[in-house]
C-alpha cells in the first residue's frame, strides 16, 4: 500500500496577494522586495515580472535593470502570515496530517483524509478550487507516493498545476533530473557530486551505497535512497527535535541591517507557523549567523514560559540579532533562527467531516 502525499505550493505567493488586492498592479511586472535604489533584494516577483529573468533573491537594483517598467513594493508579512493561515484552514478540511515548509508551502498525507476519498487527484483539485473561490489565489500541487517526488510535482507545471507522478513511473521520472533537484543537495554537494561524476540522478545509481556513504556521510544514504525513489520521511511526523528552525546560506551576503532583520523576520515567522501547526510550545530561541570571513556567531534566550507566538518570539530573535557585536557592518552568508526545550505533541485523530 503506497502513501498518497500532495505538495501544494503558492504560486508566486507575496506577489499574487498584491495583485490580488491592488487591480492596478495586475497583468504587469510587479517586485515584492527591497528598494531597488537601495541594496534589497527581491522576495518575489509576480510571473509577468520573471519573463525579465527576474527571480528570487535577485538584488532589487538588478531587478530595476532588466526591467525598468516593473513595479516595486514592500513586503506586509502580516498580510501574508494571514493568508497562510487561511491557507491552513483549507488544508485541514481535508486532513490534519499536515507540514509546513514555510508561508506558502506544505505537505499533506491524504492516505487517510476527512472525506474518505482515495484520489489524491480529486482532494488536490479539492483544494486548489478551495483556494480559488475563497482566496482568488492559485496553487500548484504535486502528488506523489513520496515526499521528495511531490515537491519536485508541485514545481513541474507551475503556475496552477496539478501533476500526479504515480509510484511506477518514479524512476523514469527522476533517472534524467540534475542532481540539484534532489532534496537537500545545496551547491556544496552538487558540485562535490559533480566532482565525483555525478550529475544526474541516474548517476547515482552507478555508484554503490558504500561510496555514497563514503563521501557524503549519512546524507549518501538518503541520495542512494532518493536515486530509487525512497523517501522513509512521513509527513509532518512528531520527531524528537533537538531543535526546529530555518537556516540559509545566501547567494549573495547581506549586507544591511534592514536586510538582517528582514529575514530574521521572516525565519521567526516560519518558526512559528511551524511551532503551531506542530501544537508545540518552545523555551528557548536561537540566532545565529556566520560572517563573510566564516566566523560564526551565536545567541540564544531561554523565556520564563512556553510559547508559538511571533509577538512573543519576534522581538526577542530581533533582539539576539542586534545584541551580536558588529552586527551592522559585518556581510553575512548565513543566517538561522532555531528554537529548543519543547512542550507539547502533535494534535489528535482526525475527525471525520463530510464532504462539502
Ligand atoms: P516560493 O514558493 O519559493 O516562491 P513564490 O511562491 O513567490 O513563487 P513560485 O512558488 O510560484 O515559484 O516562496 C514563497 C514566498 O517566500 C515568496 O512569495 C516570497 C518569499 N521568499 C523570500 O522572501 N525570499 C526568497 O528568497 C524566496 C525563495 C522566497
Ligand atoms: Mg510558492
């Protein structure tokens, strides 16, 4: 008996709130980002404004001049924070086994769901239609046996898609994929895999599981695993975190504070629509950072309760940022926010509803 996994991601989701709500900006290029004349980036750029080449993380400024005509706003992440909890609502009509990845984005494990329905097919249609009518948004949405493969579904027919990869067809589907869209494999691995004569995943298969675990340590072992279409992770299981959080590594390294605490926003924002779909409650929070010369800087505080909500949270990550000396001058590659010292467990049996 195979799962039934569905991967739905928001497309081009910042940006389609701001169409959504401002008609004026609909049908044309739109940037929701930093100040073009200033060092921000983009966050998104609405699907009119990729046809420029622009995209995610891009510096604004050269957003600005591959398209000049494109329209640039600031991001309102309560806004957004408050669609993704519609979203949510959305998701839990038709099952509670749910996983957030960030705002826009999350797993569902339909194997079992409220409606008694064994399409996924038909829930995900469900949901995109939900989403439709009642955010006059669109979703892609990928659907798969396992985690990775719906991810990777979801991205395949972007924007408002709906791709179903089932379980016989996984190699085929993955065998001529670059190695890049594995999940996990960041540029570090890729261009160690490619060092190595890897650059599809079929390559993978060349090698033996010992090589693999040889080279990249227990991640070999998921990249062998995830070259035969295995993928053990389960939605949104309780695992016992040591810690749960958002990190990244930048593509190009931030540079201002305003940039800084912007995406410690938005990692505390994540953190916390983790924590509560999760129901857990957390302790102590963690920011860290690694300079531009790699040296590494870390600050966290344990708080006098238990709390998930971003207006406790928030302050306190903005706080650990500035508190980090030399903050303002210093470019930074990375940047996480993490939490530990966990309460709680994950909501109880599913309710049956029926269908709508
Ligand atoms: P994504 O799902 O990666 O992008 P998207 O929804 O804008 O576009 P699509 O999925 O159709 O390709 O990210 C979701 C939101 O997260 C995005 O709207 C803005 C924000 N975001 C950033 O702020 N910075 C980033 O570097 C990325 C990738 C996303
Ligand atoms: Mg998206």
């Amino acid at each position: 008996m195979f799962n039934k996994i569905i991967h739905i991601d928001m497309d081009a989701f910042y940006a389609s709130i701001e169409q959504r709500d401002n008609p004026q900006f609909r049908g044309k290029p739109l940037i929701v980002g930093g100040n073009p004349r200033g060092r921000g980036v983009v966050c998104t750029a609405s699907y009119e404004a990729r046809s420029y080449g622009i995209n995610s993380a891009m510096p604004s400024a050269t957003a600005k001049r591959l398209c000049p005509n494109a329209i640039f706003i600031a991001p309102n992440l309560d806004k957004y924070r408050q669609v993704s909890q519609e979203l949510h609502k959305i998701f839990h009509e038709v099952t509670d086994i749910i996983e957030p990845i960030s705002l826009d984005e999350a797993y569902l494990d339909v194997t079992n769901n409220k409606f008694n329905e064994p399409s996924a097919t038909l829930l995900a249609k469900y949901i995109k239609s939900r989403i439709k009518a009642q955010l006059h948004l669109t979703a892609s949405a990928g659907i798969s046996s396992v985690k990775f493969v719906a991810k990777l579904a979801s991205d395949e027919n972007k924007p408002n898609g709906l791709t179903v990869i089932p379980p016989n067809d996984i190699l085929t589907y993955i065998a001529d994929l670059p190695v890049r869209k594995l999940w996990g494999v960041g540029e570090k691995t890729e261009q160690k895999l490619n060092q190595l004569g890897i650059f599809k995943v079929k390559d993978i298969r060349n090698k033996k599981r010992s090589f693999m675990l040889l080279h990249f340590g227990k991640q070999g072992n998921f990249l062998y695993d995830m070259a035969y279409g295995k993928d053990q992770r389960s939605v949104g299981e309780p695992t016992l975190h040591r810690s749960i959080g958002q990190e990244s590594t930048f593509s190009k390294d931030l540079l201002n504070l305003e940039e800084k605490l912007l995406k410690v926003e938005h990692f505390t924002t994540y953190l916390c629509q983790q924590l509560q779909e999760k129901n857990y409650q957390i302790k102590t929070i963690n920011v860290k950072v690694r300079f531009n010369d790699f040296t590494y800087k870390s600050k966290e505080r344990t708080l006098p309760h238990y709390t998930s909500a971003l207006n406790d949270l928030l302050p306190i990550a903005k706080e650990l940022l500035l508190s980090i000396p030399d903050i303002e001058n210093i470019p930074i590659r990375l940047l996480g926010v993490s939490a530990k010292n966990f309460w709680g467990e994950r909501k109880g049996n599913p309710q049956q509803l029926p269908l709508l």
